[in-house]
C-alpha cells in the first residue's frame, strides 16, 4: 500500500465515527415522568372498571344459575339449610335443658359442649364443680316482713328501758 491510501483509509474511519447523543435536560425527563405517570393512572383506573365489571358479571352468572336450577334441586337446598337450623335449635335446647338440670345458670348454657346427652351432661357437671360455691349469707333481713311488725306495749317497752 502506498501512502496516499494509508491517508484515504485514515480519513474514512475518522469520518464514520458519529457523536453520541446529547443528554436528556432535566425539563424533558420531568415530562416524560408525567406522562408515564398519567399513563400509569390511566391504566389503574382502567383496571379498576374492569374489575368491577367482572364482579358484576360474575354476580349476574351466579343468579343465572341459581335460576336454571331445577324446582327439586332447589327444594333441596331449601331442605338442607332448614335441617342445619333445626340441628342447632335442638342443640340449643338441648343445653338449657341439661343446664336447668345440673342447676347451671342460664348463662353457661352455650358453653355445654358434647355430641350426645351424657357428654353434654358431664360438661356441664364439670362445669358447675368448677363455679365457685355461692354462701347462704347468715343475717337476718333488714326489713322485716309483715309477721314480725307487732309493736311493744307500753310496759314491755318501760322494762326494756329499765325504767320498772
């Protein structure tokens, strides 16, 4: 190779070289933020509706299938959410009943747990020897009742007094 091509080759490479972009000023990074930032919202706001639309569609096919139900599979339904409520009223009184049995006061009822009576009888046994013993108080009443309102007479009440 000659010079003057060595010279050409040199010229051409520094030539080809292309100057790097300028930086982005601090006015156009806030607005692109901004932009973003609305764009984000946007799509929040978005997701919202969409997720409310989806509950109300879902909402909409639960009723469309409880509606195509048949009249006996409904009737069943019926059936077995009336059979849980009994289940539970008998259980209930089946507790205030053991309850005034074993002398538990009303108040623990509920808390008689058991499947059957026996269990749910020795609960409340247990229950009741665990209750603290209420004392008989040992005074004498305050306000005495019509039996014992008879007044002194003059001369029990001199002796009282000391006065005879």
């Amino acid at each position: 190779m000659s010079e003057t091509d060595t010279a050409e080759v040199v010229e051409t490479t520094t030539a080809t070289v292309t100057q790097a972009p300028a930086s982005k000023t601090l006015d156009e990074l806030q607005a692109e933020n901004e932009r973003m930032s609305k764009a984000l919202k946007d799509a929040n706001r978005e997701a919202a509706d969409r997720r409310k639309k989806l509950d109300a569609y879902e909402k909409a096919e639960q009723s469309r299938k409880d509606a195509e139900l048949s009249e006996s599979q409904r009737l069943q339904k019926e059936v077995e959410t009336l059979r849980a409520q009994a289940e539970r009223t008998n259980r209930e009184l089946m507790q205030r009943d053991i309850a005034a049995e074993v002398g538990l006061p009303a108040i623990f009822a509920a808390r008689i747990t058991g499947n059957d009576k026996e269990t749910m009888l020795e609960d409340a046994k247990a229950m009741l020897s665990a209750l603290p013993s209420k004392p008989t108080p040992s005074l004498s009443a305050t306000n005495p009742g019509s039996g014992q309102s008879r007044s002194e007479t003059d001369e029990e009440r001199r002796k009282r007094l000391g006065l005879r």
